[in-house]
C-alpha cells in the first residue's frame, strides 16, 4: 500500500473539523493534523492575507480521488487547495495506518 498526504487548507476550525470528522468516520484517512495559518496570495493584484486551517490528511493512494471529491463537496471555496505529497513513513507506523484505514468499507 502506498502512502500519501494530502494537504488541505481550511475557511475555519468548523470547516476543517468538519471535514476531518467525515473522513475519519468513513476511513478514508487513518489521521489529521490541524493547526491555524495565516494565509497571503494575490487577488485583484493586490495582496490578501486570511487566516485559515491547515489539514495535513493521511492516507493511501488509492483512495485520493475519492477524497478530493468530497472535500470538494463539503469545502466553501470554489478551488479547495488539495495538494498530495508521496509519503515514505516507517515500518510500524505503516502499519498502523494500514489498520486505520481498512477497519471497515469506505462509504
């Protein structure tokens, strides 16, 4: 099984609680970590800063399109920032993401 992180920025904690808390109930990822950023991008030529959440989702490969499609659904920007970084993590925690994620079907 290949790993992967997903790195997913958030509006607020509700919206990324809310999204971590459907994905770790349907077991498409095995762990989230989460902590508040300050974000600064360019809009109308000019810079914007927002405060948002930072989602660091971990999970299997396989399952980054079915993920990417409901934080899609569940996300309040039009393009949500998904980005997948190949993960390479030891042996035992390999392992204990492998049991997180296949204690039940996904939905």
């Amino acid at each position: 099984m290949k790993f992967v992180f997903l790195y997913v920025t958030a509006t607020s904690k509700e919206e990324a609680l809310k999204i971590s808390s459907s994905l770790l109930e349907e077991r498409l990822i095995a762990c989230v970590n989460m902590f508040p950023i300050k974000s600064m991008y360019l809009g109308n030529d000019k810079i914007a800063k927002k405060n948002e959440y930072v989602l660091i989702l971990k999970t299997e490969k396989g399952a980054v399109p079915l993920i990417s499609k409901k934080i899609a659904k569940m996300h309040s920007y039009s393009i949500p920032c998904i980005t997948e970084v190949s993960a390479e993590p030891n042996e035992e925690y390999s392992r204990w993401l492998m049991a997180q994620l296949v204690g039940k079907p996904h939905k």
